[in-house]
C-alpha cells in the first residue's frame, strides 16, 4: 500500500485500512461440524446457517475471527461480520468436490477482505490462501466467472468499526491473453470511532484485471510482510470511483508489484472534482500537513472543468506528478 497512498486519493481504498465494527458473535451450531480446511491459527468461523450446492455455498450471520499480535492491541482480534456471506459460480465440470471447493474459496476470500482493507499480515493465512488461489486459477482458465458478497458486514478493531452495507467481487473467467477481469464495490460505508472519517468514501469502485496465473501469488502476499523479490504481480486498473458527497475521485493506470517496493512501479492518471471543497474540510478540521499536501498537489495539478487532474508514475522509489518528481511525500 506504500506505492498508493502518496498518490493522492489512492488513499480511498486504503482508508478502510484501519476498520472494523463490534461485531456479535454467534453460537456455533451443528452446521459448524463440518470440516473447513481453513487454519484456526489464521482465523476462526462462525455462522448460524450453511447452506451448500454445486453452485456455491452461503454463509447466515457469518463471524470470522482473525488474531492479531500487536502488543499495542493486546491481541485484539479483528473481526469480520455479515449478515449473509454468499459465493455464487457457474457449475464447473472439473470438480470432483464442488461444495467443499466452494466453501474454502468463500472463506478465503472472506480472509483476503479483511487483511486488505486493514492491512493487517498473518503469515499463518499465506499458504493456504495460496492454495485456494491456485484452485481459483485452475477453475478461472475454465473460462467461467465466480461472484462473492458480502451484505450488513462489519469489520472491527476493537472499537473502530467500518460498516458496509454491500461489498462485491466479482472475478471474470481468463481471457485470450490470460488476464482475469475483476470487479471490486464497496456500497454504504460507514465509519465509527475512526480518525477524520469525513474524509473517507461513502462509496468506492474498481474495475482491474489481473493474469490468473498471479492470483496465488497475490493473496499469499496477504498473509506475509513481504513478498519475495523475484515474485511480481501485474494489476491494470481500467476504473477507479470513490466519493463522498461532492467529492469524488477517478482513476485508471497500471501497476507492477514485487517483493522489493524499490523494484515496484506504478503509473495512472487521476482526477478529484470539487478539490477546494476538501481542502476546505482540511482546513476546518486542523489537519495543516494534509491541507497542505493537498494544496501542493493542486499547484501541479491540471484544471479541466469542475476536477483537478494528474498524470502520476512511480519508479526507483519516486513519485512524479504531472512531471515533477516529489520524493519528499513518500516519507
């Protein structure tokens, strides 16, 4: 996440980085007997109804609990909570075992949604998230398309909370050139006990696709501190929304993750309309250094219409926008 948040609003997507809701808890019921390949020592699951076909699996009032071993957090876990968790795909003929194929891409990608929106790391989660990447590959290069929900979710720190009220994914078979298209929304987000959540998305959007191939690769680097180096993960990001109110962000552009951020390079192109309106809420909520950020990025900024716009790129560990270099804000 280091490449996207000098990149101005990239921030959006990361902002959800520190959420979470107080989540309940619930019971476990006899559906919890069946057998989950999901380590206990990368996370817990709960739920009060499981239901499973050939076609996917839903999850009722699902709980999953991950641990976390921060000091300052005094093992706070973090938490994850829906109402409905719920994974829907196109039959595929390969599967001697649909259903519990199904139900260990379910949780994993229930995993891969917390440790992405808080940035958190378990590295007793990165080979078996590997391995249910692998499945997914194997399952997208069938040319067949997967869809996973999440509806009234929660997921929490303790206190801190961020509330959706919808999230989707939704992964596309491979295509010619063997890239997997994916689609990414985050609907009703809602912020508690969160620092200066005014200035987060009430909604965001992603449309990228990513080589198939890397989709192991990339949610085993979800469980681990650092990837390796020879490992690169190829991500082109064609549409990205979020908003709030009048503020609103778009982008597109392309990125080439490593194990090495150094090596990591990234371009795209942005634009944030009504930018006065959020240096404005900067300013009135005494947050100098990113008032000023923002201000610096609007002297280098473009000016079309009502948006602000940038043309960024990231390579040898600098930022340039719109073709100044500015080293100084990756700090």
């Amino acid at each position: 996440m280091r490449i996207l948040l000098p990149i101005l609003f990239f921030l959006t997507l990361h902002t959800t980085a520190h959420a979470a809701s107080l989540s309940q808890t619930t019971a476990p019921t006899t559906a919890q007997k069946e057998q989950s390949s999901l380590p206990q020592t990368c996370a817990r699951i709960r739920y009060t109804k499981l239901s499973t076909t050939e076609k996917g699996v839903s999850y009722r009032n699902l709980t999953l609990t991950i641990p976390s071993l921060n000091a300052s957090q005094q093992h706070t876990p973090y938490r994850l909570h829906a109402v409905q968790m719920q994974l829907t795909a196109q039959p595929f003929s390969s599967l001697s075992h649909p259903k519990e194929v199904f139900r260990n891409m379910a949780e994993a990608a229930s995993v891969a949604l917390v440790l992405s929106l808080t940035g958190h790391h378990n590295a007793a989660c990165a080979h078996w998230l590997e391995k249910q990447g692998q499945q997914a590959w194997r399952l997208l290069i069938e040319g067949k398309n997967m869809a996973f929900s999440w509806n009234a979710a929660t997921i929490s720190l303790g206190k801190a909370a961020l509330g959706l009220k919808s999230a989707q994914l939704i992964l596309q078979g491979s295509t010619h050139d063997k890239r997997s298209e994916a689609s990414l929304a985050f609907n009703g987000l809602e912020y508690h006990n969160i620092a200066y959540e005014e200035f987060f998305p009430a909604q965001a959007h992603v449309t990228f696709s990513i080589p198939a191939s890397e989709l192991p690769t990339f949610l085993s680097t979800l469980g681990t501190t650092t990837a390796k180096a020879d490992q690169a993960i190829h991500i082109h990001i064609t549409d990205l929304n979020a908003s709030r109110e009048d503020i609103a962000l778009h982008g597109y552009g392309q990125a080439t993750f490593t194990g090495d951020m150094r090596s990591s390079t990234a371009s795209g192109h942005l634009e944030i309309s009504h930018l006065e309106a959020l240096i404005a809420l900067t300013r009135a909520e005494r947050q100098m250094n990113l008032m000023a950020a923002l201000v610096l990025a609007r002297l280098v900024s473009h000016y079309t219409n009502t948006a602000n716009t940038w043309n960024t790129a990231w390579k040898n560990d600098v930022l340039t926008v719109n073709g100044f270099p500015l080293p100084s804000l990756i700090k």
